[in-house]
C-alpha cells in the first residue's frame, strides 16, 4: 500500500461514474472486426485454454500465423496440430513455465531473434491461487505469471519492437485491478511481510501490470508499436483450477453460474488486435473493447517509476533506457507489410 498522501489522493481520484460505467460495460457484447489478418504473426502465451486457447483459434481462422508459448508440451501441440489442420496456418510454440526467471528470459531472447515482425502480441497467460506459492526464484507465482512475465519479456523485446514499423501489444488484464484499491506494496511485492489473499495476489499483479503498461508505452512513443490493456469479460475458463476441492466448487456452482463463454474474450482480443479503428491507440484500458477509466492507482506515474526500478531487479535486467535501439524510419513504415519476409514453415521454435 502507498504512503498516506498517495492513499488520499487515490480515494479523492475515484469517481462514482467509473464505476458505473464499468457495471454497465461487463454486460456489453464486444465490438466485432471483420478484417482478416493474413500473413500476420500473432504470439500469445498461455494458449492452452480457456481465453488463450479461443483468440489462437479465432485468430487462426482469419489465417494469422501463430506462436503460442505454453507450458504444456503435450497440449501445445496438440493445439498446434489442431490449428494446422482446421485452418491451414503455420503454428509454432515455445515451451516455457512463466513462473520462472530464467524461461521468461529465454523467451525474451527467442522472440527478439525472430526475422519477421511480431505483428500482436498477447499476454495472456495467467494464474488465481488462494494460497500463496513461491517459485524456484523466491518469487510469489500469481506476481510472477500475472505481471513479470509480461515486464521481462517486453522489455528483452523492446528494441525488436521499436526496429518493427508496426505492432500491437495487448495485455490481458482484469477488473481485479480494483482488488488493490490503495496500491501496491513496493516493498514487498512477493507477499513476504504482508497478509495473502488470492484477491490481493491477483489484484496487484494486475495493478502492476497497468502500472508497466505507462513505463512500456513511454519507452516506444515516436515508434508505432502501442500498448493497450483489457479486461477479457467474467468467462468460463480453466482459471483457478490449482485450488482446492472447496473453490473449485464455489467456482462451478456460484462464480461462473453468470460468466459466459471465452468466445467473447477471443472476439475482444481480435478487435483490439486488428481493427483499423485502434491504430494508433496507445496506453488504454478496455473492458473487452469499450474504452474504460481504470483504478486510480493504475495511474500513478510515481509508482510506474518505482515499479519498474523494481521489476528490473526482480527480473535480473538491465535498465533499458540505457541502451535503447532508435524507432523504425517512419518513412518505410508507409508500408508496414514490407518487413522482413515471414521465414519458412518449420518445426517447433
Ligand atoms: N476467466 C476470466 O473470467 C478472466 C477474467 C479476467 C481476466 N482473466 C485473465 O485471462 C487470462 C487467461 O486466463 P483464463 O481465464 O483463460 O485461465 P486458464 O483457462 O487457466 O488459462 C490460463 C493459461 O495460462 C497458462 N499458464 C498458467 N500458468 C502458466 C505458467 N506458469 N507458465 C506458462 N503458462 C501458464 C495455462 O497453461 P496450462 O494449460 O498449462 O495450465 C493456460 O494456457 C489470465 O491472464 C487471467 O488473469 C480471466
């Protein structure tokens, strides 16, 4: 939680209307996109269920080329094949735990050595645990797969991205956001010294995230890659499914009784991914697709800065506004197909 002052000033900066405007627009439909996205390459991670595993397959069916990192070897290439087959599409995968330092840098490292452009990428994968867990690195796991995946890999990204004359960077995020309404424990954001709760777990790593979301969009202004966050609706999905037998009951015969399916996440994502009417856009919270307030604390360029002091140290990188490429020659993004040529299919990444 912040300083006194910051919680002030938070609790001043909320406003009845936001909340409103976000009841109403849990009910909304998404806007839908007819474009397709051909040629394209699409990476997502976390694309073995649930809202990951419905934007592959709906991005796969407008003939984007996928590369989903996934943890699950037998189940990433089952999803592979499956995308392959009913849609004619070239899938590769990267297998990666999320939860663990050195797979995020891995990661990073492989997707910046890709030849062609990343034309959208999608942070999607995610986990709700109601106890806290730590990882091999010290790390709590929901903080580490929620939010410092998405900071470690954009961030070994960021000069592959600014070198691009075009891309997309969705982050799906959540209304959990508002689970951490005073901010968040810089100092400890691994739940060490303060109480866990699967709400205040998942919530901050969400916060952080949005927070993250301010420090990437500074860090690739002038380039025309943009950075937006959504919130993917209450769908029925696999989420939580670490937990015990008393939540996973909770959760079918309470929780999700009102969720409805991942088809609408999908149908958000590929708007946000590929409609016109987002060029440009930069730097936003959508629920689904309408545009939205979020939290005051998600606002807070003090704790950005703060934030991302602290994401380097915790993800073991070095500061990259020391060493950062310059942005693609706005005159040859006039064509932004004329990239690199998309290389041939092959195997596994
Ligand atoms: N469902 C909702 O109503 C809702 C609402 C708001 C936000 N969200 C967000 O939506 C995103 C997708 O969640 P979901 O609801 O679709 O849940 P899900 O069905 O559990 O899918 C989560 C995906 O993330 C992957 N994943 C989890 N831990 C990982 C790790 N350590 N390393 C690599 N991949 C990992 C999972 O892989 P495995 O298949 O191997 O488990 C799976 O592919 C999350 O960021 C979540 O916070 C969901």
């Amino acid at each position: 939680m912040g300083t006194n002052t910051q919680v002030w000033q938070y609790v001043k900066a909320y406003q009845w209307s936001d909340m409103l405007a976000m009841a109403r627009n849990n009910k909304a439909d998404p806007r839908q996109c007819s474009d397709g996205c051909s040629d394209r390459l699409v990476v997502i991670t976390g694309a073995t269920s649930g809202i990951g595993y419905a934007t592959a397959r709906t991005y796969a069916s407008r003939g984007a080329s996928l590369l989903c990192i996934n943890r699950n070897v037998e189940k990433s290439r089952e999803l592979c094949d499956e995308l392959t087959r009913e849609f004619g599409v070239r899938c590769r995968d990267i297998i990666a735990d999320l939860s663990r330092l050195d797979d995020m840098h891995r990661v990073g490292h492989q997707l910046s050595q890709l030849c062609e452009p990343i034309d959208i990428l999608i942070h999607n994968a995610g986990t709700y645990l109601t106890r806290r867990v730590v990882t091999a690195d010290g790390l709590d796991t929901v903080f580490a797969v929620n939010y410092l995946s998405s900071f470690v890999i954009n961030t070994l990204l960021l000069d592959k991205l600014r070198s691009q004359s075009h891309g997309r960077v969705l982050l799906v995020n959540s209304e959990a956001h508002r689970f951490a309404p005073w901010g968040l424990h810089l100092d400890d954001l691994c739940w060490e010294q303060h109480r866990y709760s699967g709400l205040r777990s998942y919530g901050s790593a969400k916060l952080a995230q949005l927070l993250a979301m301010q420090t990437f969009v500074q860090l690739l202004s002038g380039c025309n890659v943009t950075v937006n966050a959504m919130h993917p609706g209450a769908v029925r999905t696999e989420s939580g499914k670490e937990n015990g037998a008393l939540y996973k009951w909770y959760k079918n015969r309470i929780l999700e009784r009102n969720f409805r399916s991942a088809t609408i996440s999908a149908d958000a994502l590929y708007y946000l991914g590929v409609s016109a009417e987002i060029e440009g856009v930069s730097g936003k919270f959508f629920n689904l697709t309408t545009l939205e307030n979020p939290a005051p604390p998600a606002l807070d360029r003090a704790a950005a800065e703060k934030l991302r002091e602290v994401s380097l140290a915790l993800g073991r990188l070095d500061d990259p506004l020391r060493s950062s490429a310059p942005c693609h020659d706005r005159e040859s993004a006039r064509n932004p197909r004329g990239d690199a040529p998309i290389a041939e299919p092959g195997g596994s990444t």
